[in-house]
C-alpha cells in the first residue's frame, strides 16, 4: 500500500514492511493474520463512526473537537489550563482535515480567538479553555 502521512507529533517512529515479507508472515502466522484483520475491522469501524458522527456535527463543532483532540492528544500544558499545541499545523491542514474550505476555517479560528478560546504562539496555537472548546465540540461527559 502506497500513501502518505502528515506528522503531527514529534515523537515517530516508523517502518516499512514489503509486500512480498508482509505476505510471507500472514501465511506463516494464522494468528497474525487473525489478529491483523480483526484490528483493520476495528479501526474501520471506529473511523466510519467518527465520519458519520462528525457529518451530524456543523463546522464550528468539528473544528471545535478537532482542536479538542489535538490538545488532548498532542499539547503540553503551558499554565492556568493553558495548553501548546507542540507541533504547527496551518489552517490550510486544519480545512483539509475538516473538508471545509480555508477561508471557513480563518473566519471560525479569528471567532474562537475574539471569544478567548485560543490564541496563537507563533505558529503554535494554544488552547486557552479546553473546557469551553469540549463542550462546543458536543462531546458527552467522561
């Protein structure tokens, strides 16, 4: 399978298995094979949801829940509940990732920073209230 990827944390490791050596172990390992499909079902499954739930959703909730996921995921706690988004991602991936178009995308960041939900450090953005910014994004309590 031939792809690309973006990097979205600092810490990667990755690797490549051929075709040929990936075909070779799948016929060799019964349980390998078992387990492998079982976890591509799983994350197919788990990726449609998130398709299909997030569709429900209007862009600004959906930009609100990636922004979420980003800083639960991928922020380091800064102070006063402040988190830094540690790697730069532009608008124009941000858009890409909701399937919206950029300009969408600026208008809503510019109406979360004038709200006080995030602000930018550099090219950082910090998460100002991960509260307010979940519960715009209309996840349901842990």
């Amino acid at each position: 399978y031939k792809g690309t990827a973006v990097v979205i944390s600092d810490n990667l490791k990755a690797c490549f298995i051929s075709n040929a050596d990936m075909l070779h172990l799948l016929s060799i390992n019964p349980s390998l094979a078992k387990n492998l499909i079982i976890k591509i079902s799983n994350e197919l499954n788990r990726s449609e949801n998130a398709a299909i739930s997030s569709k429900k959703l209007n862009v600004r909730s959906r930009l609100a829940y990636l922004l979420y996921t980003l800083g639960n995921n991928y922020a380091a706690f800064i102070h006063d509940s402040q988190y830094v988004i540690k790697s730069e991602i532009s608008k124009k991936d941000i858009a890409s990732l909701l399937m919206v178009a950029n300009e969408t995308v600026i208008r809503l960041m510019s109406e979360f920073r004038k709200e006080g939900l995030i602000r930018y450090d550099g090219k950082h953005i910090v998460l100002t209230d991960l509260q307010k910014i979940k519960l715009l994004s209309r996840i349901k309590a842990d």
